[in-house]
C-alpha cells in the first residue's frame, strides 16, 4: 500500500494546462493531500480563477486537494516555506524552459533540487503510457554510507510509485569503467581483478532482489551515468526515471551541475530527484 502524501504543486503561470497538477492527481492515493501554490505576482493572479476550476474537479473526484498564494516573489524562498508548512513529502514542478543565462547562471529549477529537503517530481508529461516502466537508477557499490543510504532512499521510492502508477518497476546502474589505463606511483598501469564486473552484477542483484525486483527488470551497463541513464531511459521507453543527487554547492556546481542535474536536461521523461538527507545537506551547505 502506498504511503499517505502531502504533495505540493508549483503551479506555471504562464501554461494553459497545468500537468504538474494533472501529475499530482494522477499518483495520489487515499489520504493524500494536494497543495497547489500560486507563485507571486499579476501573471499568477490572472490564472488562478482556472487553477481553481482545476482543484474543483480534484475535489469532485474525492481527492483533497486547495490554492495557496504567496507574496514572496523569489519562488525558491517560497516552496521552502511551503514546503515547511505543509510537512510536504513530494513536490512536483514543471521543468524551466532554458534560456541563454542558464550556462552561466544556476537556473531556477537548479536551485530548487539543490535546497529541497524532500524529493522533487520535474514533470514533462501529464500521461503515462500504460506499459511504461519507472526507472529506479542507483549505485549498486557506493562509496560511502551516504551515497549507500540515498541508493535505498532511490529504490524505496521508487517502488512506492510504481505501485501508485500500476508499473513495472526496473533497476539501472551504472558500473564505473575499469581505468585500465591509469598508472601507479611507479609508473606501472594498474590491473583491475576481472571479477569486478561480476561484484558489482552481484551486488546490483542483491539489491533487486531486496526491493522486489525481478533479475530480467535488473539492466547494468559500463561508463558515465549522466550518459547511461537517459540512453537506458529511452530504451526501455520509461515514464519515470527516479535518481538520486548529492547537493554541491559552489563555483564547480554552476558550471557542472550534479549528475541529476545534467540527466534531468538530457531525458524526456519525468524525473523524480531524490536528495541528500536533511542533516547531509546542512553539512554541504
């Protein structure tokens, strides 16, 4: 059974349709709660009485779902708040369009994964296909126990939002490419075991198989995730690639971004971004 959910939904101002919306009633089950927040501003105020009509019918159908405004004009300052106030446990955006800022300047959409405290929803689409799977991508050997905690926090979920979609749920992992070129101090290249690869097979089944995943659903594939994962994505033609982020902050951050962040600009697909754990974040901050 899912868990019970208090969604919130950044409404677009400037679209029609609100598919961040649509998206919300579509996961949302029994107890949960729709929150749609009204951004600031004249643009916002003239779609509000439709965004009304919108929840009206959210309503009809038994869901519970209400209008919040805001008069904080800088959005970010104002899903945190929300965020806090509505004990939100999901938030759900509609992606910024790109503009020729965003290669110098950290966008909009940027900011909000790297200060959110729960997970973000970015959606492309209002539908999914009934056949489409969700997509969970982890790291099969973290380094750490952070990155090993955020893999669990990943597949959780995941399977949380393959049961509210009625989905299949597959697995992804990128295993790291063996530098088979790299040198020792001595000047010697350094070997790696030929087992490594069957390890990290291994570990990616162990973890399938924790989560209910079954091994013909467990896809591995050697190099860059930030390349792997939306290739994969396409492939398996996905409606929800789950991931998780590592928030960095910074110079490197602007002009890197994380690996969500540059996946997230390369997949058609939605794509829920999980992040660090509240404490592991106030730590990079």
């Amino acid at each position: 059974m899912p868990e019970s959910k208090n969604l919130l939904v950044v409404i677009n101002p400037g679209a029609k349709t609100q598919i961040a919306l649509e998206k919300a009633a579509r996961i949302a089950a029994g107890g949960d709660r729709i929150t749609a927040l009204l951004p600031a501003g004249p643009v916002a105020e003239r779609c509000r009485e439709s965004v009304e009509a919108q929840l009206g019918k959210l309503r009809e159908q038994g869901l519970t779902a209400c209008l919040e405004s805001t008069t904080e004009t800088n959005l970010q300052r104002a899903v945190l708040v929300a965020q806090h106030q509505h004990d939100t446990s999901l938030l759900l955006k509609e992606p910024q369009a790109s503009s020729l800022t965003d290669s110098l300047f950290t966008p909009l959409d940027w900011k909000i994964l790297r200060t959110s405290q729960t997970p973000v929803l970015m959606v492309r689409q209002s539908e999914y296909s009934a056949d489409a799977p969700v997509l969970a991508a982890i790291e099969a050997q973290p380094a750490d126990a952070e990155h090993q905690a955020l893999s669990h926090r990943i597949l959780h979920l995941a399977q949380d939002m393959s049961h509210r979609l009625s989905a299949e749920l597959c697995l992804f992992s990128a295993e790291p490419a063996p530098m088979q070129d790299a040198l020792h101090e001595s000047g010697n290249p350094i070997l790696f075991p030929g087992n490594l690869a069957e390890e990290y097979r291994q570990s990616s089944l162990a973890l399938a198989h924790r989560y209910d995943v079954p091994v013909s659903r467990v896809h591995i594939a050697q190099g860059p995730a930030e390349v792997l994962i939306p290739q994969q994505a396409e492939r398996l033609n996905a409606g929800l690639v789950v991931l998780g982020t590592v928030a960095r902050a910074g110079l490197s951050g602007v002009l890197l971004g994380n690996t969500g962040e540059q996946i997230l600009e390369r997949v058609s697909t939605d794509v829920l971004v999980i992040p660090p754990l509240p404490e592991k974040r106030a730590e990079t901050a």
